[in-house]
C-alpha cells in the first residue's frame, strides 16, 4: 500500500488554473506543482507536458480527457500554465536542469523516478485501478519507462522526440531512454500483455518513421500504431510541418484523424484502466 506523505513547501504565489485543483508532490528530492481535474472516482490519466509549455491546448486536451471519464493529473514541470508557446525558453531551463540533463548522458533523469511515484500516487488516490500516461514530443519517450511500474497500464507516445537530434540512423530511431529501461519496458510488454500506442504525423522530421518502425521491431504486436497522413495534398490538408497530435494540430472534428486519433486512445483507456479484481 502507498503511503502518501503531504508536504507543504512555501514558494511564490502562482496564478491558479479555473476548473483544476492543485497540489505540491515531492519525491526523491524534487517537488513540482500538480494540476488536477476530477475526484478520483474515475481512472487516473497523467498528462507530461510537451516542451513548448503548459499551452491552453494541453489545458484543453486535460478538460477534454476529463468530460471524456477520467481523472486527470498535469504535472508543471518547467514554465507556467497557460504560459505562451515558447519552445525555446523552455529548452533553456530543461537543459540546465540537473533533473533532465542526465538524460543527454543515456542515464535515467530523476524526473522520471518522480513521475513513476506520482503514477503510484494516482493509483491510490484513483481506487488503486492502473493509469494512463501521455508523453509528448520531448517527453514521449518518457512513458516506457513509466511503464515499468506496474501503476502504468496504458501509455501512449505522441511523437515522442529525443536529445539526440535527427540526424544519423541512431538518432532518429532514439526515443531518449536508456538501454534497461527499453529491455524493461519490453520485457513486461511481452510477460504481461501490457500496450504500448503511438502516434505521429507522417511527414514531421522531429518524429521520423524510422523511430516507430524501430518501436514496432521491439514491441512486436503490443505496438498500436497511428501514422496520421501529412504528405502533400493530404484529403484533410494538414500541414507536412505538424507535429503535435493531441495540442497544437489537434483539430476536434468527427472524421479529422487527429480526432480520430483521440478517439483510438480513448477506447486504449477504457480498455486498459479497469479495476484491479479483489
């Protein structure tokens, strides 16, 4: 059984977030601000924000995920909600940070062990059903290795990104995450049946094909894959530069396949957070 400590920590006042509550969660050492929506009465879906911020899009996927049945959790782990699009800034205080610049070194970041309690943490407060966890773009790679813990029963990787850059067949294959990690993550995909689903856009060069194709030689069938047609000329005219799935290029229309998409991970959801027997 988890036991949950509350800590409270004096720090700036900041601005809240209408319709969300907050909370400080501290582990290992570190402690970031969480926003959360709901009771705890549904299942638990953790939100790790991609790194242009906290943007009113991710606000807006986390209320969508909430009318849509879950409890959702949105850790703040660098910049402000509803803070402007400003990948660059962000960039600059992830890469000074010791929390995620272990990762450049292929060693686990400590932001990954804090995420991995704060999924146990939502299993708890969530009737001790397993979660969901999104990752994107720079944090895609993140949810194999939430998927270790057994909190984590339904991850999802939109268009995950890496440290590496995109050049060089190793790069664009990388998803960031160490060598044990990845046999872990897979190791437990096999033994336990547990899904790994991803999805990008076809054309966008910061998420190449080469890194699904190489996430479908290791989770074999337990990759669910979502290639969403951005070429030129594509039936529903999205952009070949889009990028973000679920935010910035999420166009909540029945039939767009960016909605179709939401949809898919939905019904992963509802599939996979179901509760524990007794």
């Amino acid at each position: 059984m988890l036991a949950i400590t509350t800590i409270t920590i004096k720090e700036p006042a900041m601005s809240p977030v209408p319709g969300f509550e907050e909370f400080r969660f501290s582990y290992g050492g570190f402690a970031h601000r969480v926003l959360k929506k709901g009771d705890g009465s549904q299942p638990g879906v953790l939100i790790i924000q991609e790194l242009p911020g906290i943007t009113h899009h991710t606000i807006e996927l986390a209320e969508r995920l909430h009318s849509d049945g879950f409890t959702v959790y949105l850790p703040v782990l660098f910049g402000q909600p509803n803070a402007p699009f400003e990948p660059l800034k962000n960039l600059a205080k992830v890469c000074v940070s010791f929390e995620f610049r272990v990762l450049a070194n292929r060693r686990r970041g400590p932001v990954a062990d804090w995420l991995r309690a704060l999924c146990r943490r939502m299993q708890a407060e969530c009737g001790g059903v397993p979660v969901g966890a999104i990752g994107m773009c720079f944090t895609g790679g993140f949810v194999l290795t939430l998927m270790i813990d057994e909190a984590v029963a339904a991850p999802v990787s939109c268009q995950p990104g890496n440290a590496d850059g995109m050049v060089g067949r190793q790069a664009r294959r990388s998803l960031g995450v160490t060598p044990a990690d990845m046999a872990a993550a897979t190791q437990r995909s096999r033994e336990e049946g547990v899904p790994l689903m991803g999805m990008r856009f076809t054309h966008d060069i910061m998420c190449p094909r080469a890194r699904f194709d190489y996430l479908e030689d290791q989770f074999g069938e337990h990759f669910r894959r979502i290639d969403i047609d951005s070429s030129l000329f594509n039936e529903h005219k999205i952009p070949p530069w889009a990028h973000s799935v679920l935010t910035l290029d999420f166009v909540d229309e029945p039939g767009h396949p960016t909605r179709q998409a939401y949809d898919q991970m939905i019904a992963f959801f509802q599939e996979r957070l179901v509760s524990v027997p007794s």
